[in-house]
C-alpha cells in the first residue's frame, strides 16, 4: 500500500442518506407470499439487497436527520475557523476539476474497478496466495448452505467473459442474470451494483477488456438443494432485490451524491457490514451496524458512527486513511476480505473518492449493534 500524509483532508461535507429511499412492497407482506416457505431458509450472509428496500425509507429519513451534526469539512485544527468555507470551496472545486468527464473510458473503468474494491472475490487469493491468477475465479465463497466458487471474469473467450457484449454484462450487473438467462446467486453483489450507472458499467467492462485473457474453467458449486437451485433465485429476488439505479438524494451536493453512489453501488460496504434478515436479505434497520457472519465467516465491523460500538471516535481523516492504508487510528492492520478490497480497490481510488466515501460513512445514522466479542 502507498503512504500517505496522515490526516490532510480537507473536505468533508456530511455527505448523503444512509439508503437510497424504497418503493418495494412491505417485506412482510411478500414473506407471506408462495416463496416464503423456502426462501425463508435463504440467509445468504454474501449478499446484498437491493439499494430500494422497502425498510429503506425511514433509514434515509434518519440519515437525514444525522447528516446535519456530521463533522464539518475542515481539516485538523482548523474546525470553526472562517476561512474553513474557503478550504471546503476549493475542495469542491478540485473535486469538480478531477477529471472524471475528461478522462478516457479505460481511467474511468480502472477507477469504477477501484470502487468496486477490485473484484477481489474473483481472485483466489486465500487458495493461491499472490501467486493466483487475477480475477480467473475458483475462490472459494463459504456460506453455511455450502460453497459457492467465483468465476473466471477476465476477457478469455472459453472460460471467461471475452465473449460478453455490454449488454450481457449490463444485464448481469444490473439484474444478476447470465447471458443464457439464469439468476445468478446472490453471492454476486448484484444488489449493489444494479445501483451502478450504465457509463460506469460500460467503462468498467472497457477496463476489464483490456486486462489479460486467462483461461480457467469455472468450477461448479458446491451447494446442496435448495441452495443450488437457481430457479428459487426468482422467488429471493423479488424479496430481497429491485433492480434500477440509485436516484441522486436532491438535497446533496453533486460531490456528496458521489460519496453516497460510490459506497452503496460501487463499494458495496453494506454487503459486509450490515446484518441480514431471515430472508438474506440486509436488515436496512441496521444499516453498516456490522455483521458476525460476514463473508468467508468473517465479522465485519459495525462502521456506523456509534461511540460504543462503531467507529464513533474515527475522524474523517483516519476513516480516509484507512481506506487508503488499511491503518486503524490504535494503529492495527487490517485483515482478511477488508484488507482485500482496500490493497487492490479503494487504495487505487483518487483521494477525493475516498474522502466522499468517509464523508458519507460519518452522515449515516449511528447505530448502537455491538458485534465484536469484547
Ligand atoms: C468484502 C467485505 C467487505 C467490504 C466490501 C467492505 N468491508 Fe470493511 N471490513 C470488512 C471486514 C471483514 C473487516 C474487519 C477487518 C479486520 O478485522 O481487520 C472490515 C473492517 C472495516 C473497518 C474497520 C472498523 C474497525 O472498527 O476496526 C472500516 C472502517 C471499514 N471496514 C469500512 C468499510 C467501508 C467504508 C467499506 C466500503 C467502502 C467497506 N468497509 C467495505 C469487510 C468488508
């Protein structure tokens, strides 16, 4: 990872709604429906729902609420000063200058790769270590209904995806179906990432086109009925997932709405820190309040802005850095999937990307959820 000076943001404008607001039906009345016997028994921990929840709503209004107290944006020493406007107008402005619109549909590719964290999952690198071929799959996803294994997303024409015309890729990141028409399961963040714009879609296949062909055949799951039976999938869909972009929250600022895009549609941080109902889907009422069955069995951390049991006493710039560095401001490292996303995602984005995502992650509501064992 690179070093970076610590503790040198100076923009962080509370930033976004928690969740982008629902217009599902109520879950309870779907639960009621013919697939909530089976789907019931669905808690895929790797999963994400969609970014319109029907519990959704009242979180954003929450985060509403919490978005005014956030941290104001000047930097270190500088909270209160008059001149902190003037700092926050030329971050703005940097922001607005970064290039996005400028840059060729492959940097823009790479920086949408970043934010998605790097696809990290494709790459079988607790398998392989260093050594496993990027993005070629085979790794490895535990869930309790059996083992899911990633598959082969470079550009090779066999095993991979070489063969994909946008609109197949399109349709599996927005609506999580292959190109013959299968539901992928939902150890795919397809939940998030329908929430993706088509130009980054679009620019984040360019990228992936670019990267080397490996041939790898994908390996079968290991799951056992009814967890291997796509056709359920249907049924966990239309509880859990409603495909479509996330809308901008009005109320923002375009660089504030970025911050909130690229957490929830991109960075797919609720996919691992918020807990899921009996259904798999996330439970939206405890937004990033973490979650002990995270991927891989792992616990993710409550990252809401709770003093007890988030990550209340980090600041901006230690949230910043952390995504950079993987440092924790006590000045742990970082393991596992988390050190994952941020060695070959976040660290790669630019810095005001990063700064957007802390922002946001400080605006959403703080939620007391103690997961950690101590
Ligand atoms: C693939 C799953 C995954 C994704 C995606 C993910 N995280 Fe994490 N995160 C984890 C895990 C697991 C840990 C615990 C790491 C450890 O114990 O060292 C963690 C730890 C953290 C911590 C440290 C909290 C603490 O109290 O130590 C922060 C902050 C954090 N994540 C923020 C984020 C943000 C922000 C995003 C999205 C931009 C994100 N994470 C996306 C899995 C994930």
């Amino acid at each position: 990872m690179r070093p970076a000076a610590r503790g040198d943001t100076d923009r962080g404008r509370a930033i976004g709604s928690a969740a982008p607001s629902g217009h599902g039906i109520g879950l309870a009345g779907r639960i009621g429906g013919v697939f909530g016997f089976v789907l019931a028994a669905l808690p895929f921990f790797v999963v994400e729902t969609s970014a319109a929840d029907p519990v959704a709503a009242p979180i954003a209004a929450q985060a509403e609420a919490a978005a005014a107290p956030a941290p104001v944006a000047a930097p270190r020493g500088l909270r209160g000063d008059p001149q902190a406007h003037v700092l926050e107008e030329i971050a703005r402005a940097r922001t607005r200058s970064s290039g996005i619109d400028r840059a060729t549909p492959l940097e823009r590719g790479r920086r949408i790769f970043a934010a998605t964290g790097g696809c990290t999952c494709h790459t079988d690198f607790p398998g392989e270590g260093s050594e496993a071929p990027a993005l070629a799959g085979g790794r490895a996803l535990e869930t309790p209904f059996g083992i899911y294994y990633s598959t082969n997303i470079t550009p090779d024409r066999e095993t991979g995806i070489g063969r994909w015309s946008l609109e197949d890729f399109t349709r599996a990141m927005r609506e999580g179906l292959s190109p013959g028409g299968e539901h992928y399961f939902p150890v795919f963040p397809y939940p998030a990432f329908t929430g993706l714009s088509d130009g980054d879609v679009a620019d984040l296949k360019a990228y992936l086109d670019s990267l080397p062909a490996i041939r790898r055949e994908n390996r079968p799951h290991d799951a056992h009925l009814p967890y291997s039976f796509r056709p359920l999938l249907a049924g966990w869909k239309w509880l859990n997932f409603t495909p479509g972009r996330i809308p901008d929250d009005p109320a923002l600022d375009p660089a504030s709405n970025r911050g909130r895009y690229l957490a929830l549609a991109a960075a797919h941080c609720g996919e691992c820190h918020t807990p899921r109902t009996a259904t798999g889907g996330l439970d939206r009422s405890k937004w990033l309040a973490g979650s002990r069955e995270g991927p891989e069995g792992e616990l993710a951390p409550n990252i809401t802005p709770d003093e007890k049991t988030g990550i209340g006493d980090w600041s901006i710039p230690d949230l910043v850095w952390y995504l950079e560095t993987g440092l924790k401001p006590d000045g742990d490292d970082t393991q596992g999937l988390m050190a994952e996303v941020i060695r070959h995602g976040y660290a790669n984005l630019p810095r005001e990307d990063r700064e957007a995502i802390a922002a946001y992650l400080k605006s959403v509501p703080a939620i007391e959820n103690r997961v950690r064992g101590d």
